[in-house]
C-alpha cells in the first residue's frame, strides 16, 4: 500500500521521517503543490536536514549513516529515501485535484493545517478536506483537530476524533472517512487524565486545568510584523525569539471528544508560547472530592501513572529531573510524567447551601456543609513533534490502513 501526505511542514516532513523508518508503507507520495528551489536536490536536501533533529541519516542509523536520499529524478519527480520510493507532486494544493487515484493512494495524512472543517463541501474554491476523497483517496488522517467554521453545523457523521490507545476503537473503517488524530497537547492532557478517571473514578472529579508551555510554531513570526486587517491578537504578530507569548488552545474542547466524561467536568485550558524549537509542558491542576479518612496523595497518584505505564508503551513515568530538551525526539511517548513535581494538598472546604438551594432549608439543616476536597498538580512533558505527535500519528495511520487492506 501507499500513503499519500499533503504538505511537509514540520509534522509532514517528520510524518515522512517516521514512515521511511517503520517501511510499512511499500511507496510514499508527498504532495507540496509547488516547486521547492532550483529541483528536486534542494527538496531532498530539505528533508535530509532538520535544525531540531539533526540528520535523516543519523535519525534512521546512528553517527555512522551516510546519505539515505539516492536516485533522485527532478524530471520524473521521484527518489528514494532510506530504499522506499517517494513520489513527489508539485502540480496543485487544492485537494480536489492532487493525483492520488492515478498514483493509487488510498490512504492520505493532510498535515498542512489549512484543510480541518470536516463539514466543508469537497468543490469549495480554495479546497477543502473533503477534496482528498473526491481525488481518489478512501480514507483521510487530519493531524489537526476539527475546526467547524459554520456555527450550529454538527460534526458530520463520517468523521471521528481519536488519540492512538485512548479511543481508537471509536474508528469504526465502516463509516468513517475523516479522522482526526487531534493535537499534540490534547494527545498529551488526554494521556495525563485517562489513567487517574480509570482509577480515581470521574464521579469524583470537581474540576480540571492546564497550561501548556509550548514550543514555537510555524505560524509565529521570527520579528516582530504588522497585523494583518482585522487581526484581534496582536500578539501573534511579536518575535518569537525574543518574547513569552500568551496564547489559546482548543485542548479542552478536544479533550471532550476524546474522553467523552470531561463534558460534565470543569476544564479550562491555556497556552503560553516559549522561545524553543521543540519541546512542550503540560501543568495540569485537578480537584477531586475527597475522604478525609484516606485521602489522595502524592504516592498514590504517582503509583497510577507507574501502573499505567507498565502496560501502556504511549506514557512513561520518569523520576529523574527532566528538562525540555531531555525530551526532544526520544520517547516515542504521549506523555512523560515528571513524578517528582507530582503534588497533592487535601483540605476541608465549607459549602453554603444556602447558595445552592435558594430560600431556607429549615432548622433542622445546617447551611454549612464541610466537605474534603483534594487538589493535585501533575506535570507531563512531550515531545510536540516528533518524539510524541508524529509517533503517535504514525501509528494511527498504520492501524487505520491495516483495516482497508
């Protein structure tokens, strides 16, 4: 089978990474829509070479690898990489006319970022994520979460949102076309919450929160530039390089459609943007309803997430002293929980019902309630990129192509 993949921006040149390294895909087909340099040798040097990671060579064989791009045709469009033939389209970006019947590809990860509203008509004008099946794909891999741009449209049907080991099996190749692998932060949080609702019950969850202190993103600007017409945030527009840049993350939203139980949950989510290439932290602040008898700690929470760990190859508990960069390409983890910043405090909070039940409840009935309630602040790292993300998605694209074999 083939894989086609649209755009190699930083998760579609690192999607490429992950596959000629798994060789499960017998040919690739990239679809960039342009011309890239002088040809196809400028193209190849582009993907054999990343500031973050370092060489493909080294990526795929260790220090001593050579070159692993070989037979490279700029007439024809074709190479090699790491002995999987690639076929490179530089014809068109609109989805609707990329050649993948005639390359036969089925399978289609669109990784550019533009293409996420899943109720966006397949002959729209500038392209839409529907085009990819009307060019002859079957099934499309979003590496995005869902972005509905109509209000009150519903999510279609066909299309569905998982994390690999959380909700996969909610994919059902039947019904559904479009895929959404969500985010690397919601692939993340959703990591960091799943073991403790398994354990600790969602009934017992009051509320939730997060910050992600995320790495740089190629939407970001390298100096500062002037806002486009419109534009409300300001801040998008600020050097990357030089500043802390407050931002939003659709992580809560996402979440819910991952782990339906967080709809009746409290849940906030921000983003804070941090002058690194790659690299993200998540600080995730719960609220349980406690036992004042036995009440959730420290050690408890952190035994969750070893537990978890031991079965599950997508978290890894780690107790050393992580730094960001610790994290950058290895593990191939959703998450690394830091288990020496786990912290947990319990106290006795007063409740007045009164505020809760409007009018007087009668003498018999103490307005004031004590109940214990724990609050626990957990730490996950991830690799935004490569390390978690894009090994993640690889491996919802093999799962979702082993099912249309």
């Amino acid at each position: 089978m083939k894989l086609g993949i649209n755009g190699l921006g930083r998760i579609g040149k690192l999607t490429l990474w992950h596959h000629v390294s798994k060789k499960y895909f017998s040919g690739i087909v990239v679809n960039i829509g342009r011309e890239v340099g002088r040809g196809l040798e400028d193209l190849a040097a582009a993907i054999e070479r990343d500031s973050t990671y370092g060489r493909l060579g080294t990526y795929l064989h260790g220090h001593k690898a050579g070159r692993v791009i070989e037979e490279i045709d700029n007439e024809k469009g074709t190479m090699r990489v790491n002995g999987i033939p690639l076929q490179v389209l530089r014809s068109t970006r609109d989805p609707k006319l990329i050649a993948w019947r005639e390359n036969g590809v089925k399978l289609v990860v669109d990784t550019t970022g533009v293409f996420s509203d899943p109720t966006a008509d397949q002959s729209a004008e500038k392209g839409a994520l529907r085009g990819h099946i009307e060019a002859g794909a079957e099934k499309v891999i979003l590496s995005a979460p869902f972005k509905i741009k109509s209000k009150g449209l519903a999510m279609p049907e066909d299309a569905v949102t998982t994390v690999m080991g959380i909700n996969d099996d909610t994919y059902d190749p039947s019904r559904h076309s479009l895929i959404s692998a969500a985010s690397c932060t919601t692939t993340c949080l959703s990591y960091m919450i799943k073991p403790l609702m398994e354990s600790i019950g969602a009934e017992n969850f009051l509320s939730a929160s997060m910050v992600t202190v995320h790495a740089a993103t190629g939407s970001q600007q390298v100096l500062d530039r002037l806002p486009n017409a419109n534009a409300t945030d300001l801040r998008k527009n600020r050097s990357i390089m030089n500043n802390i840049i407050l931002t939003t993350t659709g992580a809560a939203k996402a979440l819910s459609l991952v782990i339906p139980e967080m709809e009746r949950i409290g849940f906030m989510a921000e983003s804070v943007r941090i002058p690194t290439s790659s690299g993200s932290l998540i600080v995730l602040v719960l609220n349980f309803q406690d036992d004042s008898e036995n009440p959730i700690k420290r050690k408890y929470i952190n035994s969750i997430y070893q537990e978890y760990g031991q079965n599950n190859p997508y978290l890894v508990f780690a107790e050393e002293q992580n730094v960001s960069s610790d994290i950058i390409g290895l593990p191939a983890a959703a998450v690394v929980i830091e288990g020496s910043e786990t912290h947990t405090r319990t106290a006795s909070i007063q409740v007045n019902l009164q505020k809760v039940k409007k009018g007087y409840l009668g003498p018999e009935i103490d307005p004031i309630l004590n109940v214990p309630v724990t609050q626990a602040v957990v730490y996950g790292w991830y690799d935004n990129e490569l390390g978690s993300y894009t090994n993640m998605l690889g491996d919802l694209t093999v799962q979702v192509a082993d099912k249309l074999i």
